[in-house]
C-alpha cells in the first residue's frame, strides 16, 4: 500500500520518498523503478527509496502504513522527519493506531482514516493494484484543519479519490467492520476477498461476525449507518482480485494484526459484558495459526 500510494503521488508530480527496511525490495525500486500490475497491464513509475532515514530530508507528511505492531517504531522515526509543522497520516488497518502515532508526534499532528485501495506485494519492486476505492481522512484529536483539505486534494490530483470529513472516528469504524468481516475468514480459508461472495454460509459467516462488532460500536455510542453491512460485501466484492493483508501476512508465516481487528472487537466486548463468540473463535484461530507456522 505504500507503494501504492507512493507510485501514484510521484506520478502526479509529488517529491516523495519510500522508506522500508526489506533491502532486497529498496534496492529493487531504486534500480527497476515500482512495477504496478492493474487488469493484465503494467506500468513502470520511478522512484526513489531509502532503507534510512537520515537520507531522507524534512518532510511536510509522514504516510505510516506498517502493520499495527510496528506502528510505534514507524511513528518515532516520522516524528524525525517531519520537523517542527509536518504532519502524519495513518491510513492502517485496525484500531488503535491512531493513538499510539499521538503518544509519539501529540494529538494535534496526526491525521488518519480508511482508503478502499487495495494492493499486494508480488515481489521485489512489483505490486498488484486489485481494487481502486474511496480515502477519507480527518482529524484525530482536533477539529478539522486545512491540511486535510490540502492533502485529500494532492490524493485526489493523483488518481486517489480522497475527501475530508469533520468528525473520522465513524469512518474508522466502518472501516473495521470491513476488516472484521474479510480479513480473519479470507486468511483461515485460504481464500480472495471475492470468494467471501461465492457461497452462502461464508456470506452468513461475514453477516454474523460484522453483527457482533456493530453491536460493540452501538454499546460505545459510535454512530453505525443502515448500510454499513452492505458496505462489507461493497468492499469485498470491489477488491474481489485481492488476497486480504492479514491473508497476505499468513501466506508469509508472519504476525497478523488480528489484535487491532477482530482482537479489539472481542477486548471492548468484554469490558461491556456484550457476547461476540464468532469474533472470539476467529481470533483464537488466527492465534493459534500464527504460533505454529
């Protein structure tokens, strides 16, 4: 995804570096350009990337997108680059990222929310763009600034269809309940985001498991829309091509982020004394999977 949105930001004329500790993968960037890999066609972008930091120069905005344990680390380092007006956005999966970036840059400075982007990584310097969505970022802690605006705007300019809203926190909840309802079904099954749509007892499982979470952000007040389940197969059906990150993470024997998905569901349910046992079994399943690769 960083890539992603790196390649597309470069093509439209941004000054952006990439910054990512797989050598091979840098090394490949720098050398072949970023392979994008859409519906049979290939497009090569060039651009520049850094396994260090201190190559890379003062920067107006940070794009954190490590997975959900690593989001500290990733947050010490863009705190180095951003000098003293620069900002960072979180587009990660899960909750709880948000937060931990605010511990580390303050609250004023981080701006985060969901994109319906989807990508996978293929190889070295080559990706998969396997859905094409909507970004929406906003403010975490502050009412909304003009840097949203500026910044949904250089999205947009580069094919990133991206808009700012007032108050993100019911667009990160969305979000989740797509993560909830896809990533943790797609890894345990070995299956695309699409094949969640081919039977119906996959189908009952995504309704049932989506269920559980939107009675957790009832409980917490968070504002859920009519069709926020709808949205769920939307999102699956518009990324059919693509192998969810968590998916993507099993395939390589590697942590999920099932703590900040379908894990945070099952801790804020325990804390109102709510039932989510299909969220409970899917989080022990991608435990115990994870543990015995």
């Amino acid at each position: 995804m960083g890539c992603l949105f790196g390649g597309l930001l470069t093509e439209a004329g941004q000054e952006v570096r990439l910054l990512d500790v797989w050598p091979e993968h840098v090394k490949a960037l720098n050398e072949n350009g970023l392979s994008i890999l859409r519906e049979g066609d290939e497009r090569i972008i060039r651009v520049r990337a850094s396994t260090d930091p201190a190559e890379i120069r003062e920067t107006d905005l940070a794009l954190i997108f490590v997975k959900h344990s690593q989001t500290g680390e990733a947050a010490r380092t863009a705190v180095r680059l951003l000098g003293d007006t620069g900002y960072i956005l979180t587009l990660q999966n899960g909750m709880g990222n948000a937060e931990i970036i605010a511990e580390t840059a303050g609250r004023k400075r981080v701006i985060c929310g969901t994109t319906a982007q989807g990508a996978m990584l293929l190889g070295p310097g080559c990706i998969q763009h396997s859905g094409i969505g909507k970004t929406i970022i906003g403010m975490w802690e502050q009412k909304r600034q003009p840097i949203v605006d500026q910044v949904a705007g250089a999205f947009s300019a580069a094919k990133i269809e991206t808009s700012g809203v007032d108050d993100i926190r019911p667009v990160i909840w969305s979000k989740l309940f797509a993560n909830v309802g896809i990533n943790a079904i797609t890894a345990l099954c070995n299956i695309r985001n699409g094949q969640l749509l081919d039977l119906e007892p996959t189908r009952q499982l995504v309704v049932t498991v989506v269920t559980e979470a939107m009675a957790v952000a009832g409980a917490l007040q968070v504002v859920v829309t009519d069709d926020a389940l709808d949205n769920v197969f939307t999102i699956a059906e518009a990324t059919a091509s693509n192998r969810s990150s968590m998916g993507q993470d099993v395939d390589a024997h590697r942590l999920t982020e099932i703590d900040a998905i379908n894990g945070y569901i099952v801790r804020r349910a325990e804390e109102l004394g709510i039932e989510v046992p299909v969220n409970q079994s899917l989080t022990r399943l991608i435990k115990t999977l994870q543990v015995h690769y």
